[in-house]
C-alpha cells in the first residue's frame, strides 16, 4: 500500500511540520530497545528462523485469542498461504471488494483462482452482505465457477460485518480469509481481529498500526491443524521431518530482525491504540458536520490503520489541505475492478457505490505522534475548506 511516510529527521511537532505517519517519533521513543533486539539477533545469528520469531508468533496468539499465528513475509503471502493450503486454485470464484489494495486481487489470482469483486456500504467502506449474496447467486447460476471463499477486508481498521458474512458462508459452504492488512488492534464485540474468521492475514508493512522496518506479516488461524501446512508453504512446502518438499510452497518467510522490531512495537501497541482512538474521536466529533467519517457496525472498535471520511469536493479539499501544512492520502482513487490488470473480472454494471466512494474519499494524519495543536490545526483546516 502507497503510504506517506516521515523520513526526516525528528523535531518539535510544529503546527507546519504534520506528518501523515510519523515513523521517526516513534522510533526515537523505541530504538534503544529496538537497538538492542537487534544486537541479539547478530549475536545468535539466525537471521531466518530465530527465537524472536516463537516469541512473537506466541504473544501474537496471546493477543488475539487465535490458536494459530504463523509469521510470513508480508501481507501478501498471508493471503496467498491459506488460500494454497485450502486448495483454492483453477475453476473457483472468491468473492472479494474492489475498493481495497490491489493485494488482495492478486493473491486470489496467484493461487489460479478467480476474483468476483462487490460492492461495498457507503457508510462503512466493507463489502456489502447485500451485494455478496446477490454476487454469489449469479455465480451459481452461470455455473462456470464453483463459490469457494470471500476474503473481507477490514478497510482502514474497522471489522467487516463478519456475523452476516458468516452465515452466507456457513449457507453456502464458502471459506472466509480475513484480510486485516489495516485491522491490527481492531475487535467485534469483544473478539479481536485475529479471532474473527476462519482465517485473517494481516501486514506489517513500515506504515501499518503495527509495523516492521521492511515487508513481513502474519496469519491468524481458529483451527490449530492449519499451522503445519501454513509453516510448510511459507518454507517451500517442505516437510521438516522428511526434509523434502511435500506440497507447493514458496519463499514465505519473515525474518528475525523483522520480529525484533515487531516485539518492541508490539510492546507500546496498546498505548498507541489507545491514543489513536483518541484522536479519531476528536476528528468524529468536530469533522462530523461537514464530511462523513468512516461508519463501524453494531459492537465493533476501529483499530484506525487510516482515518479516512468523504467529502464532495475532495479533490479540491487537498490540494488546500496541502497548502494549510495538512498531509493527506488517497484510498483508493481507482477501485481494483477499473485497473487494467484486473479489466476482465469487472462486472458488467460496474460497482456503483465503490465508485461513487472512490471519488470522495480521502485520509487524514493517524499516528499517536500528533500533537494537540497539529490536531486542532487539522480539525479547523477541514473545517474551513469542507464548512
């Protein structure tokens, strides 16, 4: 994902100096830690494999209540494993949003298989159960395509409406694969994203709420058998007591400097969340009357990945942000149905409220690293330009 990232140097948080993801603050407050699981790493020197990663496929179980937690080497692989381990390939339809990273397309086609791409809800920016179930419907009823799984995306940190995803899918015998790449941290009703389907894939990409220094990622399984195929695909579908490949696997792997720098960010997790929560709430309540901020379902907590709202004059509301000192990014101005690698998967009357959306929508500054004054300075920009 294409993402705004502060690379100078750290200095007091001027009110002209706003960072969209500010990754030195953070690292400042860190890198004596970091500094030192790094040490450890090129003291015991397994750089592939090492015990940072146990450590933190442990505590990332002990997190989010999943059972299973294989570590892999980006947000990508962990769609692609569980799709590969589930046999999903040649002649099946995963039925996925077109308003989402152009990842989540492609994983589906790496592994043979076809994307069905649906709409979404205006208001929450998920995938619409509505439009699902219509979408798995004429599927069924062209019969060139066998129904096999939905991968929902938690767009911008906020759980997808998984209690009606799930009940098509327990109808329709479909496979659910979480795609939590911006959902780390987010929960439902008191179960955290992780523990919300089947399986989830998240990333650990440098700009995520949970991030690397580089690619890495991780999947979330409720099934504690899936973890043997998944550790064997991410390592070349080699078995370790064989020593010899087994299934098709691929190169799938995080190494242990990443998980390193993961443990420490892990660490302060929870108190950047917290923060994070904190601002979003400021933006909701003096933003609200003049764009519309990203809507959750009934019991879920965003876990804000991205704080992104709509508004009818976007295109012209950030180049003034800009202009004010206010940084702000774009998710996602061309919906994965309109991009010319996927043209032949698009639906024939089009996507109309991922359509719509894509025009509209645009992200604010989201890290724990703002200031009150950088806040307060966002809020009265939006304000002036959106009013």
């Amino acid at each position: 994902m294409t993402s705004v990232i502060n690379l100078k140097p750290a200095s007091p948080k001027k009110i002209d100096d706003i960072a969209f993801i500010d990754l030195v603050a953070q690292q400042k407050r860190i890198r004596p830690a970091i500094e030192k699981r790094l040490q450890a790493v090129l003291d015991h020197g397994r750089y592939i494999a090492g015990p940072e990663i146990d450590e933190l496929e442990d505590l990332l179980s002990e997190r989010t209540g999943a059972p299973t937690v294989i570590s892999c080497a980006s947000g990508t692989a962990a769609l692609i494993i569980p799709l590969l381990a589930r046999g999903v390939g040649r002649g099946d339809a995963v039925f996925l949003p077109a308003f989402t990273y152009n990842a989540t397309a492609n994983a589906v086609l790496l592994c043979g298989a076809t994307p069905v791409f649906v709409d979404i809800d205006p208001n929450t920016f998920n995938i619409d159960p509505v439009d699902l179930d219509h979408r798995i419907a004429a599927v069924r009823a062209e019969g060139n395509l066998r129904p096999r799984a939905i991968i929902p995306v938690d767009l911008f940190g906020s759980p997808a409406d998984y209690p009606a995803i799930h009940a098509i899918a327990k109808r329709d015998d479909l496979f659910i694969l979480a795609d939590g790449a911006q959902s780390f941290g987010g929960e439902l009703s008191n179960t955290q994203v992780g523990a919300l389907a089947p399986a989830t894939g998240t990333s650990f990409f440098p700009g995520k709420a949970l991030g690397a220094y580089g690619d890495a990622g991780a999947i979330f399984s409720m099934n504690s058998h899936d973890r043997e195929r998944w550790a064997s695909i991410r390592w070349h579908g080699t078995d370790d007591a064989r020593k010899e490949s087994v299934r098709v696997g691929f190169n799938g792997r995080m190494d242990s400097f990443q998980a390193g720098v993961l443990l420490e960010k892990l660490a302060i997790f929870d108190d950047e969340l917290a923060t994070r929560r904190q601002i979003a709430g400021v933006y909701n309540e003096r933003l609200k009357s003049v764009t519309k901020p990203q809507s959750h379902i009934k019991g879920a907590s965003s876990g804000y990945g991205y704080y992104s709202l709509r508004t009818t004059n976007r295109d012209q509301a950030v180049k003034k942000l800009k202009n004010m000192g206010v940084p702000t990014a774009i998710y996602y101005a061309t919906p994965l149905h309109l991009m010319p690698a996927f043209a032949d998967y698009a639906p024939v009357n089009g996507l109309p409220q991922t359509e719509l959306v894509a025009t509209e929508i645009f992200s604010l500054p989201m890290h724990p690293y703002l200031s009150d004054a950088q806040i307060d300075h966002i809020c009265d920009s939006v304000l002036e330009i959106c009013g």
